[in-house]
C-alpha cells in the first residue's frame, strides 16, 4: 500500500476502535457490520468505512468486520505489536498514578524508572520501580535505552529537563507539564493539558442547549 499522509483526526479515534474492539473481543462477537460499529460509537458508519479504508478497508461486502483481525490490524497500525522503555519524571500524585497503571505493561509499554528532585523520595519505589533523582538521568537513558519520558512535573522542570531527554535519545515526550516544549522536529510530543480538557468540559456544560 503507497504511504500517505493520514490526518490527525483519523489518528486520534483509532485509540478508541482499538477499544471498542478490545471490548467485542471480550463479548466474543466474531465480527461487526460498519452499521453496529456506528451504532455502538457514535460515529457514522461512512466515516468509520474512510478511516479504514486510509489502511486497507479490511472488511468485506455483506460480511462486516472480524473482529479480531481487525483488532490485531488496528493495534498493528498504533504500534502496539512492539514494546517501548519508559520513564516518568515527577514522582508526585500524577507520576505515582502513572506508575500504578499496570494497563501500560499489557499495551507494551515499560516503565524502567521514576525520577524526582525531592532527595526525600529517593529509593522509595512505587510497585517496584525505584525513585531516582533527576542527576541520573542521563546515564540512565543511555543505559536502559529509554524511548519515551512522561512529564508530570511544573512547567519551568519540563523546559528544562527536556533538551536533557533529547540530547540523551529519548524519541518521544508525553507531556502532562502546562507549557508547549520546544524540542527539534524529530521527537514526537504528546500533550496532555488537563486544565485545558477541562476548560472544554465547562464550556460545553455552559453551551449545551446550543448543541441540541
């Protein structure tokens, strides 16, 4: 299949046809029409037919979807066919959540260690993964050939521990920290600015009556 550009808006619902997916699987429904995803989802069913067909369509007329090929397919597409080794710089509540999360391991994701600047957390572990301070994280990085680094931690310590990541060979930021990090093209960035999702929430409890 010729490479091309798919845009933002495919890329963000695939995560949620990988869960909904994830859940029919579960079911045991072997295989779904375009119309039942729909129906299920919220989305239409030719929009649903577009996203796929960016990667091949994989279903077949009068048959639908298999499920579990498709599912596999999906997750193939996301990435999640590999496994990544992970960091979390920011040891407080929302780095501590993080590390909980034991979903990460089954999608292939690795926490390999946990950093702070609090010498007050050093050598406590969070389900087994031992604080470190953030003076080690370079030779960590390079030792344990870290991929990805998730921020939680204030804006002016993710401006400033990032040129360090970067300069390390982390290739990937998932960024909880209130400020856009300026990094080179190459590292992929995710933000996630909890304020903001939350600003959205409020505006559309404010606005609802406008969106009937």
């Amino acid at each position: 299949m010729e490479e091309h550009e798919i845009s933002k808006a495919v890329v963000k619902r695939l995560p949620r046809y990988y869960r909904y997916l994830g859940d029919l699987l579960e079911a045991k429904v072997e295989r779904i029409s375009s119309n039942e995803l729909s129906d299920m989802m919220h989305v239409t069913a030719s929009q649903i037919r577009q996203d796929l067909n960016n990667f091949g369509g994989f279903g077949q007329q009068g048959y639908g979807y298999n499920v579990k090929y498709l599912y596999n397919e999906i997750g193939k597409i996301l990435g999640l066919d590999q496994t990544y080794r992970m960091i979390i710089i920011g040891a407080g509540n929302l780095g501590q959540a993080l590390a909980n999360y034991v979903k990460f391991e089954k999608r292939g994701f690795w926490i390999k260690g946990i950093f702070d600047v609090n010498p007050r957390l050093k050598g406590m572990t969070v389900r087994g993964i031992e604080i470190r301070m953030t003076d080690e994280l370079p030779q960590f990085i390079r030792d344990n050939q870290i991929q990805i680094a998730a921020l939680t931690l204030p804006k002016a310590g993710a401006e400033a521990v990032a040129p360090i990541l970067v300069e390390n060979g982390v290739r990937a930021i998932w960024n909880f920290a209130h400020t856009d990090l300026n990094v080179p093209k190459d590292v992929v960035v995710e933000n996630v600015h909890l304020s903001e999702s939350l600003m959205q929430l409020s505006y559309n409890l404010n606005h609802q009556d406008t969106h009937k």
